[in-house]
C-alpha cells in the first residue's frame, strides 16, 4: 500500500484529464466490479462471449497462416465470430488451403463465414458456376458467405476487376442461389442511405459496415500503384460514410414503416477505436448487433499469441466493466 501511495503522489499531475469522453452517462452506484468478461450475445442461433467480430483479414500470403491460426485461436479461448480474408485464392487452387481451414482451431459453436467478392460472385454466376462456391462453403465447414462490395477499390486498383451490373442485381442472384445465409460488407468507404436501405430490404443474415474511418482499401490501392503521390489526392478516395453515420442512417430506415426489413443482423465495423465506442454503438442499434475490428486485430496478430491473447482479454474484460457503469443519454 505504500507503494501504491508514493505512486498516487508521483503520477498525480501526469493524471490529470481536461474533458470527460462525451456520449456516455458515468453510473457508480447500481453494480459490483463483473465477475466474468465480455457481454454474451446472440448471432446466428450460436452464442458469443462478446458482441465482437474478427472482421476479414488475410489469406494466401506468406504471414496468412500464422495470422490467421493466431485469430482462430482467439475466437475459440474468447468465443468471437470471424468473417475470413477473400477466399478467391480457393476457386483457383487449393495451395492456400491451409490458411483457410480454421473451422478445426474455431471450433463447431462459433460463427464463421467464408468471403469473396462481388466481382468474382458476378463471373462464376455468369460462368453457371456458383454450384463451386456452395461446395468451397460446405468444404471450410463455414456458417455461409460474406460478399464484399468495393467498387471504389476494384477502381483505384491496378489491374482491378471491373462490374458489368449493378452490384445490387449480383446480390440478388446470390441469394438466390446461395445454399448458405449470406452477409454483405463495404471495405472502408461505409455506405450511403440508398445503398443501406436496399441491403436491408433483402434476406441477409447480416450487413457489415466497413465504414469510413479504418483501413481504407481504396487509398491503400492508390498508395500501391506508381506515381501515388499525385494519384493519393484522387477525391473519390475520401467519400465515405462513418460507423456513427451509418447507423444513424439505419434507425430511421428502420423506424419509418413503409420499409420492409428482412436482415437480421448488423456487424458494425470501421473506424471503431476502442471496446467503449463499439459498446455504444452495440447498444444503439436499432437491429441485433456486434462491432467488428480488424486493423487493432492485425497489429497484434502477426507475432506470438500471447500479444493477441492480452489484446482481446483488454476488450472483453473493458466491456462487461462498461456495462456495468456507463449509460447511454
């Protein structure tokens, strides 16, 4: 305790704050210290420890292997769903396998989905080859596919695909086709009302935001291609919607009553800094709901285990403390 007390005395002036975080109501009084981590919930008819999401990273590079084991190894100790990276490397070979097949590390109980984007989703139904998709889903034993949208990146990337519809009328294909539930995601620009509202309108399992204010795939493009100094001022590069904006967007679609809304789920993802701001966002939103990280994911995944374990015990232990003593206004 004296150590503690020179401490207080020592560290008191570095200590001092300016300004409360603004959002949030600081409530002491109604609960004890929680006895156990994270906040359990609901996704898919499977039970998470945490409304947290490992969203899709990597697969068919060098470090992908241990990337990815890392992250299964996680999502099986703190129970968390995880989408995979893009899976295209799968349709064409079967080299990568390894870093794809996590359902053994998982385990049968948690959510995990396979992913692969609109443009090859596009070609192999054009092809009449979608059947290869269900059978690559059912191989990796997932929970079904996850469908990102990114036609800014696909633009901005050197040798990028290109669409030949709308990405809308892809979507609808899929569903129809899918033998598995199906979740659709941005990749760092996020999505206007329009675009937010027509996913809602359709029988998804979930929508993943990738909003504005992360990792944004399109500037990483324009940073890869030569000459990215002058193209990283593209202003098409910086249009984008927030993880805040975006569920603003679908509280009112969802509250205004002509709407039909069939997804069931939102991961909300993009931007998001800290377990507190992903709690807010949880409990704000308007459908059933897990945030989702990816970058503060990665940066400790590419080593030992053990920075990835202390990682995640940090978020899960922050959010059953936050539950316990912060209110929403």
């Amino acid at each position: 305790m004296t150590d503690r007390k020179k401490d207080h005395l020592d560290l008191a002036f570095q200590a001092q704050t300016q300004k409360p975080l603004s959002g949030f109501n600081y409530e002491p009084l109604f609960s004890g210290h929680p006895t156990q981590s994270g906040i359990p919930t609901l996704f898919h008819g499977k039970w998470l420890g945490s409304p947290l999401w490992i969203s899709s990273m990597t697969g068919g590079t060098k470090e992908a292997a241990q990337i990815n084991k890392n992250l299964a190894m996680a999502c099986a100790e703190f129970k968390l769903g995880m989408g995979l990276g893009s899976c295209r490397p799968l349709l064409e070979s079967k080299q990568a396998w390894s870093d794809f097949d996590l359902r053994p590390l998982i385990g049968d109980d948690l959510p995990f989905f396979a992913n692969l984007g609109i443009a090859q989703l596009e070609e192999y139904i054009d092809a009449n080859r979608f059947q290869e998709i269900n059978d690559m889903v059912v191989a990796l034993k997932a929970d079904g596919l996850i469908v990102h949208v990114n036609p800014l990146q696909e633009w901005m990337q050197p040798g990028g695909d290109r669409y030949t519809r709308a990405p809308l009328e892809t979507l609808k294909q899929v569903l129809e086709l899918s033998t598995a539930p199906v979740i659709v995601k941005e990749v760092g620009q996020g999505m206007g009302p329009r675009s937010l509202q027509a996913l809602l309108e359709l029988p998804l399992l979930a929508i993943e935001f990738g909003a504005f204010g992360g990792t944004n795939f399109a500037l990483l493009e324009l940073l890869r291609s030569e000459n990215n100094t002058e193209k990283q001022a593209d202003p098409l590069a910086y249009i984008g919607h927030t993880a805040d904006e975006m569920l603003s967007f679908a509280a009112q679609i969802t509250a205004n009553p002509s709407t039909q809304v069939h997804t069931q789920h939102l991961i909300i993802s993009g931007g998001i800094k800290s377990y507190l701001h992903g709690y807010r966002l949880v409990q704000q939103s308007p459908l059933p709901a897990v945030y989702a990280m990816a970058s503060g994911f990665l940066a400790h995944a590419r080593g030992d285990y053990a920075h990835l374990q202390a990682f995640v015990k940090t978020q899960v232990e922050g959010l059953a403390m936050a539950r316990a003593v912060v209110d929403l206004p």
